[in-house]
C-alpha cells in the first residue's frame, strides 16, 4: 500500500476586521488628541481604522486572516485528512491618546475606561475567531475518506467557507450586541473605577 503524507495550505480571509490552534497577535496604533470629551470623540471618528464592512471609521478595529494547514494519505484507492492546524493572523488596531498637560482628571478617567473597553471589545474578537478556527480544525478532521486527494481539498474548501462563513456571522451579532450596551457598560465601567478611586483614597 502506498502511503504518502504532504501538507497544502490554504489561505482563508475572514470577512471582519481577535483562539484557534494558533493565534499570532500583532499591535497597531493611532494617536488621538484633544482635551475634552467632544474634542476626543471626533479625533476618534476622524483617525480610527475604517472598515469595510460597515463603511465607517471606529475606534478599534481587528483585521483578521485565517490560514489552514492540511495533512492528507493517500492510497491507491482513496484520501484523507490527516491532520488540520488552524491559525488566526489578527492585527488589532488600537487608539493612543496623547495626553496634553494639564488633562481634566474627569477626561483622563473617562479615556482610561474607554480605551480599556476598546482593547477589551478587540481582544473578544479574536477570542470568537479563535473559537471557529477550533471548529474549523475538528470539522476538517472528521471529513472522512474521499476518492481522491483533489476529492479531499475540494470538501475542505466547502467545510471552511460554511464555517467561515458562521464566524462572520458571530463577529458581526457580537458588534450588534456590544454597540445596544455601550453607554450602559461604559457607565457602569466609570462607577466601578470611581467607587475604587474613592475606597483608595479612604483607606489612606
């Protein structure tokens, strides 16, 4: 019986801009100025990453690719994948105050919480991608026997682009959900900090 293993990669870019198998993170910056709440804001709107899937610049963004390795062995008679490794290649792209002297201690908190909740809300991306590219990786496994190698690379392609096509669907609900809670988490972000500040300044 011949018995030959080789590995094929197939690059597989998702459709939004944070873990499978493997995940590499890389940082990306953009400084933001202003001295007050309204200045900030509109730096964030005009120097924040645009994306392309909703056709407006946010605060944060995360672009993300993914890239699948696959073993298969093949016989006179059929093929199989024999091994799957999933990896996330995700930038997140994260904003950077320069914060003149003198800064309102009201705005510095309000950036400290807000900046945290944006690398928070990033980070939870690649956490949603990390968990279909495990799913990615065990459905490819379980593909089973096909006639032929090119049989195999055509049925992963299929199982790839389905559950790719899930975790596109998971990125953009997690958005939705998270942009309905924004100005009630971030408030309730603020209190908890502000209860921490005072209980520190009372245990002195």
């Amino acid at each position: 019986m011949k018995h030959i293993l080789f590995a094929v990669l197939l690059p597989l870019v998702a459709a939004l801009p944070a873990q499978a198998a493997n995940v590499v993170k890389t940082y990306s910056y953009f400084t933001v100025g202003g001295t007050t709440l309204d200045q900030i804001e509109a730096q964030l709107s005009k120097n924040g990453p645009h994306v392309k899937t909703t056709g407006h610049r946010h605060p944060g963004a995360t672009r993300m690719a993914f890239t699948t390795r696959l073993g298969f062995a093949e016989n006179a008679s059929s093929c199989r994948i024999t091994s799957a490794v999933v990896t996330v290649k995700a930038n997140v792209i994260l904003p950077r105050w320069k914060r003149p002297r003198g800064a309102d201690a009201g705005v510095r908190l309000f950036w400290d919480t807000l900046s945290a909740d944006i690398k928070r809300h990033e980070e939870s991306h690649i956490v949603i991608a990390r968990n279909y590219g495990r799913e990615l990786e065990q459905a490819l496994l379980a593909i089973g026997r096909q006639r032929d190698c090119d049989a195999a690379r055509a049925r992963a392609k299929v199982v790839s682009d389905t559950i790719l096509a899930k975790h596109d669907r998971a990125q953009v609900q997690f958005d939705r959900v998270e942009g309905i809670n924004f100005e009630s988490r971030l408030l309730r972000l603020l209190n908890y900090r502000i209860e921490r500040i005072e209980s520190a300044r009372k245990a002195r």
